[in-house]
C-alpha cells in the first residue's frame, strides 16, 4: 500500500542485473559499477553496499563529495572519480579516492597535493581521450605521460581508460572499432614506458552488451545495473530496479469548458474527471511530461498528465477509470518503464532517473 510518492529500489532485480553483466564477460575481467548521481537516482549508500556484497570490484562516482558520502557509509572497495575538481584533490587523498587524471594539468595539479601530503604509490587512473572529445590526455601525449608517470613515485597508475562515444548505436559501428584501436594501442605504448602493465578500461554498459571482445580487464556499467540495455527493445534479461508510485490526492470533475492547472493549460472538450497526483517537477517530472506527454497507470490503465506540471504536483486524466481518491499511482516500473516514460518526453532513462529529487521517499524492496 502507498501512501506517499514512494521510489521503490528492488534490490533482487539489482542482483539480477549485476549477474547478468557478469554473464557478458570472462569471469577474471573485473567489473565497476557506476553509483554517481546517487546511483542513478536511487541510493547510492543502498546500492553500494549492496553491490560490495555481492562481490563489484570498483565503484565509480563523479564527483569526490559522492566518494566521500560512501567512505563516510564503510564503502571499503576502491572508487574512482571521474571528474574531480582540483579544489577537492586534498579530501579525495584523505578519503583514499582515486581521481581520474584527464590533462597534464590535472596531473600536475594533483601531483604536487600528493608531494605535500607526502604519499607513495596512491592510486591514480589516467584517462585517454579516443573520440568522444570530452575529458582526456591527447592520445598523442601518451607516451610524454607515460614518462612523467614513471619516475613519480608519490603516485601509482592502477589504470588507464578511456570512454565510448556512440557504443549503444551500432550505425556507429566503424567509428567504435576505431576507438577500440586507438584505445588498445594507446595502451600498449603507456605500458611500454610505464613499465607496468595497469588495468584497461573501456566498455560502459552498451560496450558490454555490444563489444564484448572490448571488455579488457574492467568494464564500467551504470544504467544496465539499473535495468537498462541499449533500448526498450533490446534490455536482455535486465530488470528495472525502480519503481515510482504515487497516491491520488483529490479528483475533480469537470464540466465541458473548464480547465486545468496553470494557464488553463487543458480545456476539457467534454465533462472529465481529473485525479491531482502529489509529484510534480520539483521531483524530477518535468514540465515536458505535461500537456498529454506523459502519463500515469492507475489500476493498469493509462492516464495522460493533462495541462501543465506544476512544482508538487500533475493533474491526469481519469475519466475512463473506475479509481478514488488515496488509490495508488504508477508512474513507472517494470511494466511500464522508466525508460518509455522518458521515450515519451524524446529523452533518455539516465535523465528520468537521475532528476528524481532527494526529496521523494525511498523505499528497499527484496521481492
Ligand atoms: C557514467 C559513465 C559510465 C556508465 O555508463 P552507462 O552507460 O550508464 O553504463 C561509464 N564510464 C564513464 C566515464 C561514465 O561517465
């Protein structure tokens, strides 16, 4: 029974995704599981412990004050940063985060903070950029970094990686071989002057599922622990680890003329009955969910969001369905997914997903 906006996280699909990623793999490549933004907006505390339970090499999150939450939770398995700030290089040592050194900048940078903080061997991860022209040492700097590298002895490289493009589109097909390429021969002239061999990485969750024989030592997946492959179509035995459910908090009926929301954004055409739902933009909604973008099931059946979405709350359109007020909402789960929620709106289920606000209850679920 649910008696508020509940974001219900299934740990036993959780569970399943994670063995389903592993399936994909050898069983000696080690696999990363992404918790950055709240894990996808769920409960990165939850998800992690949960995951280090079941065995995941490495976590990775974006930012350090997301490493620092997990550190402060007993998180003792190692957690990569892939975008930290140098502001933040002094916490992320105290807290054992291992950053991902992207420019020489970066490295300089965080070099000098392990000097002073008088480290050896701390763990760092340099990241190559191989096409998506996002964050990256210049290919063509490997071997220039490799050296600097090789005679720090404050820092040690546990690996090198880099980040597909377009591995979900397999239109794309000969621009990621490519990118493999590059990423493997970058790889072999770093180990060459480095005189370690670190761990490779390349493959996000569409990497894994579409380029397996990419998977080298590690493998990097977010969205697939959460239950999404490359498309509604193509999700493999990935189950969606949330549910968002609501309660009906008034119904209205309409007369024909009259209208809903602000700006009397929906005129009803003939008399309607309109049930006001307790979750609304400020919770991750957004307004291109309304106007009959979006909708609702309640008791299995659709119920478009009419009018515009307001902060706390959507009106939808009930007319056709036998409900009260206090009945319970589906906004999505696995059934009707996040995923063709947010298919609805010409956006992706990593946006759905991580809008939803801090402020909606969570609720642990092991069905
Ligand atoms: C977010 C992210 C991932 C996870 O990608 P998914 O598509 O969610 O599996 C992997 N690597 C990097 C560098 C990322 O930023």
């Amino acid at each position: 029974m649910i008696s508020e906006t509940t974001l219900e996280i299934d740990l036993s699909a959780l569970k399943n995704n994670y063995a389903v990623l592993r399936s994909k793999i050898p069983s000696k490549t080690l696999l990363l599981a992404v918790v950055k933004a709240f894990a996808y907006g769920s409960d990165a505390i939850v998800v992690a412990k949960f995951l280090e339970n079941l065995g995941a090499d490495y976590f990775a999150v974006a930012y350090v004050s997301e490493g620092i939450a997990l550190r402060n939770a007993g998180l003792k398995t190692p957690i990569l940063v892939l975008h930290p700030q140098s502001v933040n290089f002094k916490k992320a040592i105290e807290y054992k985060l291992e950053p991902s050194l992207y420019s020489e900048k970066v490295l300089t940078t965080f070099l000098a903070v392990a000097v002073e903080m008088n480290q050896t061997a701390f763990p760092v991860h340099i990241k190559f950029n191989t096409g998506l022209n996002r964050l990256g040492f210049s290919t063509s700097a490997t071997a220039d970094t490799a050296a600097i590298l090789a005679r720090e002895s404050a820092l040690s490289v546990k690996s090198v990686f880099s980040h597909l493009a377009a591995s979900e589109d397999l239109q794309e097909r000969n621009f990621t071989a490519k990118q493999i390429d590059t990423f493997s021969k970058t790889c072999n002239v770093f180990e060459g002057i480095y005189g370690k061999v670190p761990i490779r990485h390349l493959c996000n969750t569409s990497g894994v599922i579409n380029y397996p024989e990419a998977a080298f030592e590690m493998v990097r997946c977010g969205i697939g622990l959460y239950g999404f492959g490359n498309s509604a179509k193509n999700n493999f035995n990935l189950m969606p680890v949330l549910a968002l459910k609501t309660v009906i908090s008034q119904i209205h009926d309409l007369k024909k003329g009259e209208s809903v929301g602000y700006n009397r954004g929906y005129i009803a055409a003939d008399s309607k009955k309109i049930a006001t739902l307790p979750i609304g933009h400020a919770d991750g909604i957004g307004r291109q969910y309304g106007n009959g973008v979006g909708s609702v099931n309640i008791h299995g059946q659709k119920a478009p969001i009419v009018g515009n979405v307001c902060m706390d709350m959507v009106m939808v359109d009930i007319s056709q369905i036998d409900c009260k007020e206090g009945d319970s909402v589906v906004v999505f789960d696995s059934f009707t997914t996040a995923e063709q929620l947010a298919e609805s709106a010409q956006t992706i289920s990593y946006e759905l997903l991580t809008s939803l606000s801090q402020r909606i209850k969570r609720s642990i679920i092991e069905s």
